[in-house]
C-alpha cells in the first residue's frame, strides 16, 4: 500500500503565515502585539531546543518574544515569584514554564501557580477540566498540533477505533480524551500503556494509532493494519555515530516497517513536533484575543 506522509513542517509553515496576516491585521487596527513569554531552567538539551524553536516562531508569526533564564539552582521560591510577575504583567498576554524542572521544584506547585487565562500550554487544571468537559479553553500543545494534522489533511475520524498509546498528563491523557469528544475526534478510544494485556491486539484493530509511549520503534509492524493511520509523538535521542552531533531524533514506530502498511503517518522528525510550537502559537493568538477568557 502506498502511505501519504503527513508534512508537519510544511502544515506549521502554513498556520504561522496566517497567524503572522492576523496580527498584521490587529496591529494595523490599532491593537497590540501578541507577547509570549517562556521560563528556562537550567540546560537541558531538549528543552534548549523547544524554546528556541518557540523564539524563532514567535518572530515568524509577528509576536513579542521574551526568554527568562535561571540556574538549576533556582529555588522554587524564586521561581514562583517570576509565574507571579508574568500573571501580574498586563503587557504579557500568554507565558510558558518549561518541562521538565529540576528535582527540588514541585512542578505541580508551579503549574497551579500560572493564572490559567495565560496558561497557553493547558497544563492548568481549570484548562485540563474545561478540556474534559468540552468547554472553550487552551488545549495543550501536542494534542492540539495532532488534531489539526488529522483534520488539515482530512483524515476521517468519526466512529473510527482510535489507540492512544501512553497515559501522560500532556499528550496521552488529553489526546484521548479529544479524540473520544463529539466536537473533535467523535471516535472509539481505547487507551494502552506499559501493563495493558493484550496490547498488540488493541493496536491490530485500531484505524488510527497515536504513539506516545516514549520508547523507540515500540510500534512495529505486526501491530499495525492494513490502511491504519499512524501518528507518532515519539522523539528519543538515540546514539548516531554516523550524525555530526552523535545523536538523532527517533520515533515511537519502526518507521521504514510500518509506513508501507499504512494510509498516512507522521515522520519524525517533522510530524508531530513542528504542529507542537505552531499550536503553542495558536494558543497565544488565542489569549491576546481574550478568546476563551474574557
């Protein structure tokens, strides 16, 4: 079977030229200019990347962009007093604290701290319970990216038998509960992790697999149907002697074994993680617009 390749990169590219247009269009009106912070702590390599991503794509969308850096050693006294500034702060409309924190900061601590009407990564409960319930909200970030892949590229998910692998706070858990709701997914979800029985048998019968079990090439391809729709949230450094820094990006599915089975699926990278920081964007036009929170 021939597999169509979900393009996040070119489909983030699109979004972020309309999103630039729209806040051409507020500034021309006399409005302000979207303004989204981020929070770093310490060097971690993959959070390093996240936010420069998100830099750069706060520059192509045409919104004020400000990095606030600290040690590892920050205490969480500190650092609950910056969320506090940045709530207080009419001129930020939207700000991120980025995951994960070192050991001593209670993450939980720090999210409940975010005013939940800045909150654009939807990691405030009030976010997480609108999300549940269907109500006008910020959608995490992941989920997001993957819903308007699905339907940017016209994928059919009414009624179909959607496998959500992994149970995380910030793409399982939400995306499933997405996918099951009337106004977005309107599909069968049967969630999977590490202690499910039965798991390759689940994903067998699934028209549509989401991989976010954090362990690469754990998607094989006597776990996939025939014309099943594959996305994979997975990106695990793996060694690579033969890349010039020594690592590459590597999915959750066993890419070159699995694609031939399927209708569509995501590579990585340039699936799913593109759609990430293009939501994230989203989220902030969102929050300048007051759209959810008046």
């Amino acid at each position: 079977m021939s597999y169509q390749l979900i393009d996040g990169k070119a489909t983030a590219t699109a979004i972020k030229e309309q999103i630039a247009q729209e806040v051409k269009n507020i500034i021309a009106g006399g409005g302000r200019q979207p303004h989204l912070a981020a929070v770093l702590v310490g060097h971690d390599g993959g959070s390093e990347t996240y936010v420069k991503n998100k830099v750069i794509a706060c520059e192509q969308c045409g919104f004020k962009s400000t990095l606030i850096r600290y040690e590892d050693d920050v205490t969480e006294e500190e650092l609950l007093a910056c969320v506090n500034r940045l709530n207080d702060d009419e001129t930020v409309d939207g700000f991120i604290v980025q995951l994960p924190l070192p050991k001593h900061i209670d993450e939980q601590r720090v999210i409940m701290a975010i005013d939940y009407k800045k909150d654009v990564d939807g990691f405030h409960p009030i976010n997480v319970g609108r999300m549940a319930i269907g109500l006008p909200c910020f959608i995490s970030a992941t989920p997001l990216g993957m819903l308007t892949l699905l339907r940017h590229y016209g994928i059919e998910t009414s009624g179909k038998k959607c496998v959500v692998l992994g149970r995380s706070n910030i793409v399982g858990k939400p995306m499933a509960q997405l996918m099951m709701q009337k106004q977005y997914g309107d599909a069968t979800v049967t969630v999977c992790h590490s202690h499910s029985k039965n798991l390759k048998q689940e994903c067998r019968e699934a028209d549509i697999i989401i991989a976010a079990i954090g362990h690469p090439d754990f998607v094989t391809a006597d776990m996939v149907k025939e014309g099943a729709v594959v996305i994979d949230v997975g990106t695990t450094r793996v060694e690579d002697a033969t890349r010039k820094r020594g690592w590459r990006l590597n999915g959750d599915v066993k890419f070159d074994e699995v694609a031939p089975k399927c209708s569509y699926i995501t590579p990585v990278p340039g699936g799913v993680g593109p759609m990430t920081i293009c939501s994230l964007m989203k989220n902030t036009l969102s929050a300048a617009r007051h759209e959810f929170y008046k």
